[in-house]
C-alpha cells in the first residue's frame, strides 16, 4: 500500500509517506489504521510528505469527505492537526487542496519544506503550551 505511518511518540507526532499513485479508499483505511491505534491516545500531530506522490486518485470534493475522519478523529483520538511537507510543485498542490479544504473544517493544517522544519513547528507548539 503506498500510505504508511511511523509513530514518534517521544516528539509527538506520525509521519505518513505517500508513494506514487495514491488512491482515496487507501487514505481512508490509512486514517482508520489511526483511529484503532491504542499508541494514539496522547495528543499527536500527523506530518504528511508529499515529497514521491505522483498522483492522487482523488480531488477537493473527495477531500472534504476525508478532512470530516480528520475531525472524527480529533474529537475521538489526540490528534491535533496536521503538517504536510510539500516537495515538488505537484505536492504543494495537493497540500494547498487539503489546507484550503481542512481550514473550512476548522483543523489546524500547516505546510513545511522539510521534516526538521515540521518538526520545529511541533516543538514550539508544546514548548508554548
């Protein structure tokens, strides 16, 4: 499957890579897989690279009915929001959809360069907390 996750509970976050051709029914168990984890009950951000997709099966209006899970799962689990490293031109499309999409959801969804950049914005966030 091209969306996996590893946890990094010690800086409070997942990271979700995406490989290639992505497909919306891949995304959705992919944050189901999240919802059953028992290790994501603490408060959690999800980082997403963007960086090897080459194409999502999937658009805005798909989007809006995955950023609801998203919002499921911020009631129901510790997530908090989520940080997508764009990549190329093709991923800071994809993260512009889902930012512009999350933000009329009211979740905290940021975009970065970089996973040292990502993970900065998360260590301030518990530093100023």
């Amino acid at each position: 499957m091209p969306v996996s996750y590893e946890k990094n509970t010690a800086k409070y976050y997942i990271h979700c890579y995406m490989l290639e051709k992505g497909t919306l029914d891949e995304v959705l168990e992919y944050v189901d897989e999240i919802a059953d984890d028992p290790d994501l009950d603490d408060p959690f951000f999800e980082i997403v690279d963007f960086s090897k997709v080459d194409n999502l099966d999937f658009g805005y209006y798909q989007s809006d009915y995955l950023m609801s899970k998203y919002t499921e799962l911020g009631k129901n689990k510790g997530y908090l929001g989520t940080i997508f490293i764009s990549g190329g031109e093709y991923g800071q499309a994809l993260a512009n959809m889902f930012a512009t999409t999350g933000d009329f959801k009211g979740l905290d969804l940021r975009i970065v360069q970089s996973l040292e950049e990502a993970e900065l914005l998360i260590e301030n966030y518990f530093k100023d907390s």
